[in-house]
C-alpha cells in the first residue's frame, strides 16, 4: 500500500481552523515564527516592493514571479552556497511545504513529500528533462550533484494540467547554468572566461572537488562542469540489526553545455551530463548511472510569437545486490515544442505539444516483464489575462497515454492585488498520477504476486488560496490548501495483485516570512499538515504534522555567518523488525556556517552540522549524522 495505516483522527481540520489551532496550543512553534516575521527593536515603516525574479517553471513562460498565480520557492546560486550543501536532502528542508525523509546519510535512498502527498508524486526536472523513473515513478534525488545546480524552481500544487503525470504535489525543475541560458533567466554573456574551483574535505572521510568552466567568444558560449564527492559515512542501519560497516558513497559527475546565437532572434543549444555513483552498505552495495542528452532551439517568429523546441534522451540504470540482484534501467526520448503568443502586455497564451516514448529494462529475483514500452502525447494550453484589477491564469492539458487512454486536467486560477504591497489569489486543478510500467507490466509468480494492465491514474483535486504581502518590513506569504487523492494504487484483497483501491486528504497550511533584523538576513517558513488514509482515518507515513525552518544570516567585513535551525514533529512511520505502524520522535537540528572571504577570488567556508550532537532519526531504524563538519576553499576567476 502506498498509504499505510496509523492511529485514525477525529475529523480533517479546514486549513484556516488548523492554523488557529496549531498556533494557538504550539507556543514554541508560534514564537520562533513572530520572531522570523516581526520587529525586533526597530520601529515599523513601509517596506519598499521586493525584486522582481523571473520565474519559468509555473507556467512553462518566463514571468514575473510576482505575476505567478501559484505558491512557489525559488533557490539561486547565492543561496546554495551559502547554505553549504552537500546534497538536494539538506538544500531543500527549509522550503515550505516540503518534507523530506532518507534511509541513512549521503547517497541513502531520499524520498521527497510535497504538500503531504507520495514521493513519486512530484516531478523532477533537470532542463526541462524529466528524470521520474519508469520503475519507482520517483527521481534518484540523492544522486544530483549539488555543485552543477545553479537555480531550484519549486511550484507547489497540482500542476498537471501544464506537466501531465507525476504532478499531483507539484513541479521541481533543477536549473544548470547552461539551462538558465536556455531558458532565458540570465543575460547574454560578453566576451570572457570564468570559472570556480572548488575543494573540500570533512568528518566521515567526506570529501569533494568541482570545477566549473565557462568560455564566451562571439556568438558561442561554452559550461563544462566537473564534480566528485565521496564520504566513508556511517554505520547506516540501527534496527534489525544494527550495521557493523558504514555506509560509504562515491559521486562523479561531467556536463557540458553549449549555447550558439544564431542571429538577432534565434538560439541554439545542446546539452550533456553523466552521473555515476556507487553506495556500498552492509549486506550489499549500488550502482546507479544516469545519462541526459539535449538540444534546442528558441527564437522569434515574430513581435507577438516565440516558439521552442527541444528534444532530449534520458538514460537511468540502477543495480543493486543485496539478497540476490535487482537491475533497472529507464529510458525516454522526449519532444517538446511550445509556442508563446503575447497579445498584449496584460494577455498571453502558451500552446505546446509533448511527446514521450518510455522504455523500461526490469530484472529481479523471480520477476517477469510481460511488457516494456509506451508512448504518451499531450496538448496544452495556458492562457493569463489582467482585466477590471484582477489577474486570471487557466491551463488545459490532454493527454494521450498508450495503456490508458485520453487524461484531462485543468486549472483555474485568479487572482487581485489589495492594498499596499498585498495580493491574494485562488486556485482550483486536477491532477493525475499514472501507474509506472513495474505496476502494470511485471510479475513476481515466485511470490504469487501478479502486475494489473488494468490500472487506472491516480486522481487529485485541489483547492488553495494564497496570500502575498509586506508587513512593517516583513515579506510574507501564506498558503492554505486541500487535496483530495483517490484511485490511490495499493494491493487488492487477496493480497495477489494491485488495484485502485486507496483515497486520501491532505490539508495544509504553509508560511514564509523574511525580513532584516539588526542587519541580521533572517528566514523563517512553517508547515503544517492534516493527513489521512481516507479509508482507516490513519496518518500517512514519513510527514510530519509540523515542520518549522528558521535561519539568519549575516556579513561582516570579510567574514559571514549563518545559523540555520530545523524542527520536525513526530511522524508515522513502519517497524523495521515487525513491519507494523511505529512513531519516529520529532528532533531540532541546528547548523552553521561559517565564511572567510581571503582575498576578492578566495574565500574559506566552514559548515558544521548538528551542532548539538544531537541523536534523531528520520525513518525509523536508520541512524543520522552527529555533529560534522565540512571545511571548502573555492576560488573564482
């Protein structure tokens, strides 16, 4: 079952009646976020209006992230430095709405839950490249080199009526710095070489090492990237029987990309990155490769017409042995060509066509493959209007699936600024999830355990409002919203096979607030969640209930500091000795990072985690870092 059982809850919460009620019985939760929002011995004065970024993700056109009609994060390069990550587990815990969960440390398998629904309900982008498996449905999030990512867009919500499946949580799209160039988000480069190297060594025997490269003459532009990261980690597994070898883990990965002007209106670009990683754990070990492959062209048609088209090649192999050998291997070819229509500048209108052919290569123990291809094409559409003071954005999508047929999703959005620096927004959307080709196609007759070709898509519905405002210096945005989830795939009756037999409702309330505090940069989000198995009332597993990220940030004359807190509640999860329901105790977890600017091209970076020795787990039976500590020189040219 994807949505295991757990104690049952009286009633599901409305999202404005679970703000007021955690709030009201979490003090401490309640206290760290006024002290993210509020003054702190300054007097209260109008805040000037914020930044205008450009977002792409949204709505598949580049806007104003202002003019977004959707709940969205977005991380830049400034940012991932100075958080000092080594990995997509630790860069993205403080985003709201979003819980992460990870069986061990680096390279251990990393599930992600946006907005309380299922880790394979979320889709990955890589440049617009899809990276879900054909196997799990999910993305290897732990495999992602840190150090080739330049921006993280993430949109929360239902998104398939723009993306199609694996949309139901929402959409994360992964930006290199060759893929923001081809996407529009940065300015045309002048002629020049520059670059960064970067090496560093910690606790755990971790260590890593990243070159990045980037060459402009005339009309061309050249990235080359460059990373290896490795760590002899720790004893991984507490229960059932605690680990007696750690857990190590060894990353290398190249891109290159490049970037031709063909004329005043037009672009090419091509594309390439290969990933390898191997993760040795006691009772076995993996191997996992993963292969990315595209090209394009955007330009002008006319004043009032752009137009894209990329096609790209996505390889993901996987094999581990651990009790016998289990290999799988994932590759889609994929076309996507999009048309963007400005009307004028309060009207545009988005038309694309997608096209993708999914192979799956599956070997396990006792396992059949009966079928190993399909093919998907859609249509959509996205059209935004501003009329009379208020912004409207609707998205149609048609999907045309080989083993289940015609899909369609859609989204209704709109929204009105008010006053001052103030707006508020609704959204209404369906979303589908489509059962992977393991789900359908593969049998495990040693097992009595049988593939159903019959499978229907997941189904969501989801209802949301947000809120974007400045308050007395403080930059706030609130979201509330609720999704219900049927068609949920899990075992049938007789335990024998799958069918669409599961439902859920997650309610949600997410809030984000920043702002200056005694020059201090600080940071805050809050999340809280209303989950539940629809069928048994039970607590879905691995999200908890409340989740509060605090940081602040501040620089001195060449030095900086950064103190970043996390805290989880209790959560669900499974027993590792009687596979029956467990609870795994909420922790705090606070960081920091410490940076010495030595010279204008040199700087020296100290992160040291879990300053308090603190001892927690996030699933249940798998250990986590105690303190550790990363020491990074980079160098800028």
């Amino acid at each position: 079952m994807k949505y295991p059982h757990s104690k049952s809850l009286n009633h599901a919460l409305l999202p404005a009646r679970l703000l007021w009620e955690r709030a009201r019985c979490k003090p401490a939760v309640s206290l760290c976020l006024a002290a993210g929002m509020l003054p702190i011995g300054v007097s209260a004065q109008v805040a000037e209006p914020p930044l205008q970024e450009l977002l792409v993700t949204a709505n598949r056109f580049s806007q104003f992230s202002s003019d977004t009609l959707n709940a969205h994060t977005l991380l830049d390069r400034e940012f991932i430095n100075q958080s000092a990550a080594g990995s997509l587990f630790d860069l993205l815990r403080s985003v709201p709405g979003l819980q992460l969960a990870r069986t061990g440390v680096d390279g251990a398998q990393t599930s992600l839950f946006l907005r309380g629904s299922n880790s394979n309900h979320t889709l990955i982008l890589l440049d617009g490249v899809r990276l879900n498996t054909a196997s799990e449905g999910a993305a290897r999030l732990e495999h992602i080199p840190i150090s080739h990512i330049e921006r993280i867009e993430v949109i929360r919500g239902a998104q398939s009526s723009v993306y199609g499946a694996d949309a139901i949580g929402g959409v994360i799209q992964i930006f290199t710095r060759s893929g923001l160039a081809a996407a529009g988000l940065n300015s045309e480069p002048e002629d020049a070489v520059s670059g960064r190297v970067e090496a560093a060594a910690g606790t755990e025997q971790s260590r890593a090492l990243n070159g990045a490269v980037r060459a402009t003459y005339q009309q061309t532009t050249v990235d080359i990237n460059l990373s290896q990261r490795s760590t002899d980690g720790i004893p991984a597994r507490n229960a059932p029987v605690p680990s007696t070898l750690n857990s190590s883990w060894e990353n290398q990965s190249v891109s290159l990309g490049i970037q031709q002007t063909l004329n005043a209106d037009w672009q090419w670009w091509g594309r390439w990155q290969d990933t390898d990683s191997e993760n040795v754990f006691d009772g076995g070990d993996s191997e996992f490769s993963q292969n990315i492959a595209s090209t394009g062209v955007r330009g002008q048609l006319s004043d009032r017409w752009k137009s894209q088209l990329q096609v790209s090649r996505f390889k993901d192999n996987n094999l581990t042995r651990q009790w016998g050998l289990s290999h799988s291997t994932t590759q889609r070819h994929s076309l996507q060509w999009q048309n963007e229509l400005r009307w004028s500048n309060s009207s545009n209108t988005v038309l694309g066509l997608d096209m993708d052919d999914e192979d799956l290569f599956y070997l396990s123990s006792g396992a059949v493959q009966n079928l190993s291809t399909r093919e998907n094409n859609a249509l959509f559409a996205v059209h935004q209007q501003a009329a009379g003071g208020f912004d409207m954005t609707a998205s149609v999508r048609l999907d045309d699936n080989q083993q289940f047929g015609n899909h369609t999703t859609g989204r209704l959005a709109i929204g009105r600024d008010i006053v001052g620096n103030s707006s508020v927004w609704l959204a209404a959307s369906t979303a589908f999830k489509a059962p992977t080709l393991v789900d359908l196609y593969v049998d495990f007759p040693a097992f009595g355990f049988f593939a159903n070709p019959g499978l229907e898509p997941e189904h969501a519905r989801n209802l949301e409002a947000g809120l974007r405002t400045s308050v007395a210096g403080t930059e706030l945005d609130v979201n509330v919203f609720r999704n219900n989830i049927r068609n949920l795939i899990g075992t049938d009756s007789t335990f024998s096979s799958l069918d669409n037999v599961g439902r859920a409702r997650i309610d949600g309330v997410e809030i984000g607030a920043s702002r200056d505090i005694l020059g201090w940069q600080s940071r805050a989000s809050v999340t809280l969640l209303d989950h539940q198995n629809r069928d048994t009332g039970a607590e879905l597993l691995r999200r908890p209930n409340e989740q509060l990220s605090v940081s602040a940030a501040r620089r001195f004359d060449g030095f900086s500091v950064l103190l970043d807190w996390q805290l989880r509640s209790d959560q669900a999860d499974l027993d590792p000795v009687s596979f029956g329901r467990s609870r795994v105790a909420g922790y705090g977890v606070l960081d920091t990072v410490l940076e010495w600017q030595v010279m204008p091209a040199l700087d020296l970076q100290l992160k040291v985690g879990n300053v308090f020795d603190n001892t927690y787990e996030v699933v249940d039976g798998y250990a986590t870092l105690g303190r550790h500590a990363m020491l990074s020189a980079r160098h800028a040219f």
